[in-house]
C-alpha cells in the first residue's frame, strides 16, 4: 500500500498501522475503557442526512471562515496533538508546514516535540497554543510566557483531563513516551526497522516545552494516562481558568473539552472567546456524549456570545457541513491528520487536508451552498 491509494482518512488509518509499531499505532487510533464514545464521536453524524438545494448555479464557493480572530481559508482546524515526533521523524514541522499550504489554524500541545520557538519562528499560519495546567505553577507560568513572546495567536486551556483516561490499549501493548522496549512490545517494533532507524538516528526524541522543568516524557519513560494523572494539576478551576485569561491578555483565549450548557455559559463569563466542544477524542470519560451530539443544544444557549467549534470525530467534508449547519463557527480534528502523519510524514498530511478540503468544496456545491455561512439547520434532516 502507498500514499497514491489512499483517498480517505480511513486509508491513512491503515497505511499508519501497517508503519507504526504496533504500541505507537494504538496510542493515536485508541480509546478509553470500551471505545464507546470513540466509536460514537464518529457515528453521531450518521444520525442526520443533509437536504440539498438544486438548481443554484453555483460555478465555484467560498470555503474560508473567521474564527478566533483570523480568517482561515476552510473551516477544517488541526487539533493540538501531542507527541507528533513518535509518529513520523517530522512531525510538528510537517503539519505546521501544510497548514501553511491550506492556510488553516495549527494547534500544537504542551506535549510538542518541537520548540514553542521554533514553531513561532517557522508558521506563518495561525497559531494555537494548547496548555496542559501542571502542578509546577512556575512551568505553567513559562509555557504562557513562552507562547506569547513566540507569536502564538491564541491559547486554549485543555478542561477534561483532571486524571488520566483509562487507554487499556496502551496499558495491553506498553505504550510510553519515550517508547520503552518490553518483551511483550520487542517484536512490534523489531517489524517497524524503517521507524526504529528513524527514531533512533534522527534528532533526540524529546518534549522541548517541558523540559526544563520535568523529565516525565523525554528522560523518564511514562504512559499518557500516568502523565496526566501525576503531572497535571487536578485542582484547576474556573478561578484559575480565569487567571490564566488574564495572563494571556488580549488575545483570543478558547476552552477545550467543554460539553455542557453550564460549562459553555461559565467560559464567556471568564472572558473566553472561543469554546471547542470536545470529549479528547473518546480518550478520557468513555460513555460522555459526543461533541457533535451535543452541539445543537450549545449553540442554541451560547451561540450568540461565543464562537463554538466541534473537536473530534470528523473524517468526512460532510461531518464538516453537518456541524457549520448546526451553528458550528469551525471544525477542529487530530487524528485526520495523524494517521496521514504517520502513513507518509508531510506528503502524507498535504495529501490528506487536500483530499479533505476538495470534499468540503465538492459537497457545498452539491449542496447548492456557496458560502459557509449559508448552511443551516434547514439542511438537515434528523433520521
């Protein structure tokens, strides 16, 4: 299989699982306990059909978007991912530099393998800056200092991780960053030589962001879930959300994992900008709803006064129109680029937000719709 056959996201999924080492594979494609709400994150839009217009006349459309104060040339964002070096020896670099092609946000996490520095320094295209609240307030306080001296336009404070999710796939295969050789994972790695030889001849693996002042993830081998479990701080409230607004200033500010009504009216009183309705892609609380189910309902209470984008479950320009129908200002995703990441390193992400974005530009005039702002809930149909 080569990068010329896939032509979906679910063909990117298999190309990276047939490159990956096996633990690495299941650390992007997993969920927590069941994969309940993963699996649900996805199907939830097969719940609605959309309802064309016909006869529009429609030669070509208009794709781009304002959302967090810059205009974006789709309405397809790329989620903050971490760890991206793992997955191919490019990593943040390869996205960042097709984001500048397509002309989209980039988010990167605390949890990058590139320097917050370099990345400002190297992407020109907007800049989201994803922070992970640690108990070491003095590396928090860093990591904000550090985006805002690098340009970064806008930061998001992760809400949903107060403990580790249950990842019992990682837990089976003995996923850790760094990767850890174990009897039970020798053979998946000794299958991949092509990214073991990258891995341990390219650059030294390491999460730049945080080094300084924890070696978990870069000297100490941890799991994610033990990450977040020993590293983040659980007693991050609204009070402290506020005061990390205030630190950022006056740029944009967005809350990630937001699910509820409650939740969405208490960010635009601390003074958000933005909120992405967000499980962390079916990796924290199995059984919460899915972003895309749940939409509806904050859109229609908090629509108005705040930007609301959908996070996770998206592999189709359709799941796109669904949500911008629903009142969605924009659309974020991680693993739709990933699994291109790991399949074939920025070819592999090019192509992907290339295939993606021609679907989004396909299905609008199929619709007969010419701009993002004109689709609405009169486009859907619920089954």
């Amino acid at each position: 299989m080569r990068l010329s056959d896939c032509h979906n996201v679910r063909d990117f999924r298999e190309l990276a699982r047939r490159r990956l080492p096996a633990p690495v594979f299941h650390y992007i494609d997993g969920g927590a306990d069941d994969e309940v709400t993963l699996a649900r994150n996805t199907a939830a839009f097969d719940d609605v059909d959309l309802v064309p217009d016909v006869l529009k006349g429609l030669e070509t459309v208009d794709l781009s978007v304002e959302v967090l104060g810059r205009r974006i040339a789709m309405p397809l964002m790329l989620s903050p991912t971490a760890l991206q070096r793992l997955f191919h020896w490019q990593g943040e670099r390869a996205v960042g530099r097709a984001a500048d092609a397509f002309g989209t946000w980039f988010g990167i996490s605390s949890l990058a393998t590139i320097a917050l520095e370099e990345i400002g320094a190297r992407v020109r295209a907007p800049k989201m800056f994803q922070l992970y609240v640690h108990r070491d307030e003095g590396l928090n306080a860093a990591l904000i200092d550090r985006a805002k001296a690098a340009g970064f336009d806008a930061l998001t404070l992760t809400v949903d991780t107060a403990v580790g999710g249950n990842r019992e796939r990682c837990l089976k295969t003995g996923f850790t960053s760094p990767p850890r050789l174990t009897p039970a994972s020798l053979l998946s790695y000794a299958r991949r030589p092509g990214w073991v030889w990258n891995f341990l001849v390219r650059e030294r693996f390491r999460l730049p962001n945080l080094e300084t002042h924890v070696a978990a993830g870069t000297r100490t081998a941890m799991s994610v879930g033990d990450y977040f479990t020993k590293m983040l701080d659980p007693r991050l409230d609204w009070k402290a959300a506020e005061r990390i607004r205030v630190r950022w200033g006056d740029r944009p500010f967005c809350l990630k994992g937001v699910m509820s009504v409650a939740d969405a009216r208490r960010a635009i009183d601390i003074g958000a900008s933005a909120i992405m309705v967000s499980n962390h892609g079916g990796r924290q609380l199995d059984g919460a709803r899915a972003p895309f189910d749940q939409l509806a309902e904050i859109v229609d209470a908090v629509g108005d006064r705040i930007e609301v984008i959908l996070d996770g479950g998206v592999r189709r320009g359709t799941h796109v129109l669904k949500a911008l129908a629903l009142g969605a200002r924009a659309v974020s995703g991680g693993r739709l680029y990933l699994y291109a990441l790991a399949a074939a390193g920025e070819a592999g992400v090019m192509r992907a937000l290339r295939l993606l974005r021609d679907e989004i530009e396909r299905d609008m005039k199929l619709m007969g719709v010419a701009r993002v702002a004109d689709l609405g809930r009169g486009h859907l149909r619920w089954r």
